[in-house]
C-alpha cells in the first residue's frame, strides 16, 4: 500500500442494506459486498477501508435516508460526498441496473470528477428546515381539506351565493348549513372539522417557527429578505430554511441555478436556441420564489406593511430592497409591453429577484458580522 494511494468508494445506500463497490487509485474497481445499515456494520466498514488506503473518499446518492451516514463518515475523517442523483452520467444504452452496479458507477464517476455534490445542512439547519417544512405540509393539508369541502357540497348542489373565500360570512354560512340526511350531515362536518384541526396545526406551528427563528444563526437574512416586496415571514422563513447557508454562491447566477430559473439551453455551431427555466434544484423554494415575483405587477411603492418591516433594519438593505422594486416592475412592464405572456415575465422577474436576495443576503450578513465585531 503506497503512503499516498486513494482509496474511492461507492455506496448504494437503501434503507436495510448499503451495497460498497471501491478502487484504488485508477485500479480496477471491485465489489465489496453488501452490509446493514446499523453503526456497528457502518464502523466495522469503516475499518476495512481504512486498512485499505491512507486517503478515502466516498459517495452516496441524496436519498430518503438523509444525511446520518455522511456525518458518521465526516467524523470517522473520509472525504464524503452526497451526489445529487439526477446529475449522475448514465450511458443511454446501459439498461442493467442492480445495486452492485450502481455502487461501481458512483466509485468510476468519482474517480473521474463527473458528480455534482448537493449542500448538506447542519445539525441545527436541518432541524429547522424540518419544523418548517411541517408548516408547509401542514398549510398544503389545510388547502386541500378545504377544497375537498368544496367539491362535497358541489357534488350535492350546495352553493354559496357570495364568494367562497373562507371570509367571517362564509363560515358562519357553514357553521349553519345542515343536511337533510344524517349521513351527510356527519360527513360534513367531518370535513369542517378537517379545516379546523389543520388551522389549528398551523398555527402552532408558525407560532414555533416566530419564537425558534430567533435564536436561528439566520435570522438576520430572514429579516432583511422581509424588505422586499412579496417576501413575508414565512416566505422568508421557507427560502432561507431551504437555501441554507448563502455564503457557498460566489455569484448570483449559481443562486439562479439552484432555484431552476435559469433557460434551458440547446446550442450547437453558430446557432443559440434557448428554452423554458430548468426547473432543477428545489421546487418548494422555486415556487415561493415565484409567488413572490408577483406582487411586482404592480407600480413600485412602499405601504404600511412594507414600512413596519423595514424599521430597525439596516439603511443598505431598505435602499437595495427600494432599488429591486423599481427595477422588477419596470421589467415587467417592458416585457409585457412587447407582449411576453405573462407567466413568461413573471418568470423572467423571478430570476432577476434572485440576484435582489443574494445581494440583501450577504448585506444582512455583513451587517450581522460588523456589528458582532463592535461589540467584541
């Protein structure tokens, strides 16, 4: 074994089993077999690589089992990687697939440099992530309880003659609607009830995420995001929580393509053919994304509410959040003056806000740092 040899290994990680293909160096690449997924069988497998190479890199694909056995493997001291899975280079013709197959691939596309990494949270970001994206599943329940109410009472030729809107008329309109059948009176109000507990939900819920957001390393960038337009609290809290730690895009273009609003591309010679937005990286942190670039319909102004979020936070920010209002609705104006469709130019501001947040981001964090360092 030379003192500088590296030893890379692949992992095809299921939820009972990991599959371990590696090589050393530009060797062949070989099978080690399958193991369980416990600590014990994770550290005996660590061992055995160790006696293997002094350097050990290793890969796994982003999976449903999450990032335990990457931290396990950081702190054994290997190089891991979590490889996005659908970045992984496949060959068209190959249609033989089994876990020891895959395993081999991901230590070859190791070696090679041909796996794109996703960013692993911490402890602490992954936590609040989660209790996040609770009220997010939380908030999607409760709309769709409401729309399964609609859809009963529709089916029965029950109709609210003003607008269905959840407003204070509207439910006391339910509260004293009642079936001439006691089946279908049961069934209704199972279904108010469905609205009520999923209410419920997500307000505890956002009343957990007010008090832990905090004392979140991040709360600051979820602060300053709240200066512009069509980003509230939890718009705020959702992007932030998805995106993590901002410092890793050098430039607002790689921010661009992780939300997925950059065009598709398909050039070849001296012919350039752009397409629709990617849609890559994540979708839940893109959709908020594009509900916020709505709000810039409208003609640049900043209202009570906009004014109330912009006290106690700093000048640079307020300026830099004034400056995005007056540049996206101008460009939505233009765009849908030379006639775009007007989800195309909503899409085409989304991207462009991109650029707004990174730059209020890294405002918001200089902030944070400089006053930091006065008070030291």
């Amino acid at each position: 074994m030379k003192d500088n040899s590296t030893l890379y290994v692949g992992l095809d990680v299921h939820k009972e089993s990991v599959s371990v293909a590696y090589a050393i160096d530009a060797g062949v690449v070989e099978s080690l077999g399958k193991i369980g997924t416990s600590k014990t069988e994770i550290e005996r497998l660590c061992k055995r690589l160790e006696s293997k190479a002094p350097h050990v890199r290793v890969v796994y694909e982003a999976g449903p089992c999450g990032y335990g056995l990457f931290r396990q493997l950081v702190e054994r001291g290997f190089e891991c990687m979590v490889c996005a899975p659908s970045l992984i280079p496949r060959k068209p013709g190959d249609r033989v697939k089994t876990d020891r197959r895959d395993a081999m691939k991901l230590v070859r596309a190791l070696r090679a440099g041909d796996l794109s990494a996703v960013h692993v949270p911490t402890i602490e970001d992954e936590a609040f992530r989660d209790l996040a994206r609770a009220w997010a599943t939380a908030r999607d329940d409760q709309r769709q309880a409401k729309q399964r109410l609609k859809s009963f009472l529709l089916a029965h030729g029950v109709r609210y003659t003003g607008r269905a809107d959840w407003s204070a008329a509207h439910k006391r309109w339910l509260s004293v609607y009642s079936f001439g059948s006691a089946w279908q009176q049961l069934a209704f109000e199972e279904h108010r009830r469905t609205i009520d507990d999923r209410l419920a939900q997500c307000e505890r819920l956002e009343a957990a995420l007010r008090e832990a957001v905090i004392n979140w390393r991040f709360y600051p960038v979820v602060q300053a995001l709240q200066a512009m337009r069509g980003i509230q609290f939890l718009t705020a809290v959702g992007m932030v929580s998805e995106l993590g730690d901002l410092s890793r895009f050098m430039h607002p273009r790689q921010l661009m393509a992780w939300f997925g609003v950059t065009p598709s591309e398909h050039s070849s010679g001296g012919k350039r053919r752009q397409g629709s937005i990617t849609k890559t990286g994540n979708s839940y942190a893109r959709k908020l994304l594009v509900e916020a670039a709505w709000s810039y319909r409208h003609a640049a102004r900043v209202g009570p509410q906009i004014q109330r979020r912009h006290e106690g936070l700093p000048k640079a920010v307020v300026d830099r959040a004034w400056d995005a209002q007056v540049r996206l609705c101008q460009r939505y104006r233009k765009l849908t003056a030379r006639g775009k469709n007007v989800g195309i130019s909503i899409v085409a501001v989304a991207r462009e806000l991109v650029g707004f947040i990174w730059d209020i981001a890294r405002l918001a964090m200089v902030s944070t740092s400089s006053s930091s360092a006065q008070r030291a």
